[in-house]
C-alpha cells in the first residue's frame, strides 16, 4: 500500500476498520432482555478479519 494514503481511502479504511468490532456492551440487554447472557460478537451483523475478508480500499 501507498507510503501517503488520499483522504478518501482513508476514510474506507476506518469504516472497514469500525467493521472488525464487536457490538457496543449495552446492546446484549436492549436487543435481548436483561436475563439472556449473549456475547456481544454474536449480534454484530458485519464482522471482518484481516485473515479471512480482503478488503477492496
């Protein structure tokens, strides 16, 4: 990749970085009740790793 990265790429690249994360904590309670105990990376719809995906930016 280019030494000095345009703006718009850079944009991409933070958007696509935002995608390897897991959802916030809180969701787990307002998606599934207070009782039910989910890892908050199962309801992440969009999950991306360096190993698996590529990423077009």
């Amino acid at each position: 990749m280019a030494r000095y990265k345009h703006p718009s790429r850079k944009k991409r690249l933070i958007k696509e970085k935002s995608h390897t994360k897991w959802a916030p904590f809180w969701t787990v309670p307002k998606k599934y009740g207070t009782g039910r105990r989910i890892h908050p990376g199962r309801h992440t719809t969009v999950k991306r790793s360096w190993r698996r995906n590529r990423t077009k930016a």
